[in-house]
C-alpha cells in the first residue's frame, strides 16, 4: 500500500507533521493562522500547502492539495485555552477550545480514514466530563471507532512531564481504532527509540500511560454504546455490547 496522506491542522510550528513524516506519511497540508509559525512551516515543510485559516479552509481544498480521504490521516491538537485547569474552563463552549468543531467538519467533509486529536488532561474533567463525552460521541456518530489515552512526554525521550490526552480515531468500517492506540509492541518500540538506556521497559511503558478509554460506534446510534476508564496499571479492558 503506498503511503497515507497527511493534513495537520493547528499546526503550530510542525509537532504532529514531523511526526507523520519521520513515520512515511505524506503531509500535503497544513493549517496554522500564525505568520510566525507559517514561516517556519513553509521552510520545513516547502511541499506541504499551508492554509491559513481553519474556519474557512474546506475539506474540498485539503482534497485538491493532495489529500486522499480513503488513505488519508488528519491531525488537530485544537487549542487548550478553555480547557486547561489554569483558565476559565468555558469549555466547548469557549471561542478557543470551541474550534474542535472545526476538525468535526472537516473530518466529515474528507471522510478520512483516520484522526488523531490531542489536548490538555483538562479535556477530560472539563464540565464534569461532558466535554470530553461531546468530543468522543461526535467523532463516533460520524461513524468513527475512537480510543483514547493519556500519554506522558517524559517517556517519549522529552526532558519535562507532560501529559496530554491523545484520541485516536479510525472509521469504523476499517476496524478498530483500539488496535492502534493500545498495541503494547509499538509503543515499547518508541521507548527504546528515545530512551534505550532503559531496561525496565514494560514499567515504564505502563507509566507512560495515564487514563484510558474506547468508544464503539453502531450505525444508526447517536450516542456512545461503551466506555472503560482504566488505569494504567489494570489490563485494559475494551468492552463491547
């Protein structure tokens, strides 16, 4: 199979398509609507087309930039401001943390086979959890398996604790989107990629790992059929009805 396509929104200045580059993915967009981090994007990145603006950029554009939905990866660490334990917490409701509605569209407009997500920890307790039951339940009525877990940078060769909730989402129809988020032997890869002086790497993979959780999707239902909420240091347990 030749090479997924790769649009990142929210760009920044490259996190997540570095990441799809170094592991073979074709980054063909990216939407970031700062000057400064364009800039850098275009010199790192000069065969990705950067879109300025995710309120107004289409699925139809990232399509005609190269984007192929059928082997097609989106990417969004959408903003954290209305999220983050430091704020006023507003939420989705907020003008910030609202643009998650954004990758929604987006995603639904492309089909995409997959999306990954990321945010703050704070997405998880954000209006006693209603955000994050939102942000799950959306992605699985456009017809997504959605897996979700806490992951810790100090594990993945990063100098700082720093923990975000990453969401993996892959259309139904294809499989699970558990199969790829929980995969013990891949991530055990990426430690010994980024700290091979370790030995302990069961341990530390466990640590790395904070709450986790698996949303089913049915056709037909709008609203999640289950969750499981584990920690780390239980088996994961995926239940289905």
């Amino acid at each position: 199979m030749s090479n997924l396509t790769g649009v990142s929104l929210f760009a920044g200045v490259g996190g997540f398509d570095l990441a799809m580059e170094r592991n073979g993915v074709d980054v063909v967009a990216s939407v970031e609507i700062d000057k400064k981090c364009q800039e850098v994007l275009a010199h790192r990145f000069p065969n990705s087309k950067i879109f300025d603006d995710v309120t107004t950029v289409k699925g139809s554009d990232l399509i005609g930039a190269g984007f192929e939905p059928s082997k097609g990866i989106i990417t969004g660490g959408f903003p954290c401001q209305d999220l983050s334990v430091a704020g006023k917490r507003a939420g989705l409701a907020g003008e910030r943390s609202g643009l998650f509605w954004e990758i929604a569209r987006i995603v639904e407009e492309t089909q995409s086979e997959y999306a990954i997500l990321e945010n703050v920890p704070g997405l998880l307790s954000s209006n006693n959890g209603a955000d994050f039951a939102v942000v799950l339940g959306t992605m699985a009525d456009l017809g997504y398996s959605v897996a979700w877990r806490v992951l810790d940078a100090q594990y993945f060769g990063v100098p700082q604790r720093r923990k975000r909730v990453f969401i993996a989402c892959r259309r139904a129809s294809s499989g699970s989107a558990g199969e790829i988020l929980f995969k013990q032997q891949g991530v055990r890869r990426d430690l010994e990629t980024s700290q091979p002086q370790r030995q302990d790497l069961a341990g530390s993979t466990a640590r790395s790992f904070g709450q986790t959780g698996f949303a089913k999707y049915s056709p037909g239902v709008t609203t999640l059929t289950a969750t499981t909420y584990k920690r780390p240091e239980d088996n994961v347990v995926v239940h289905e009805e």
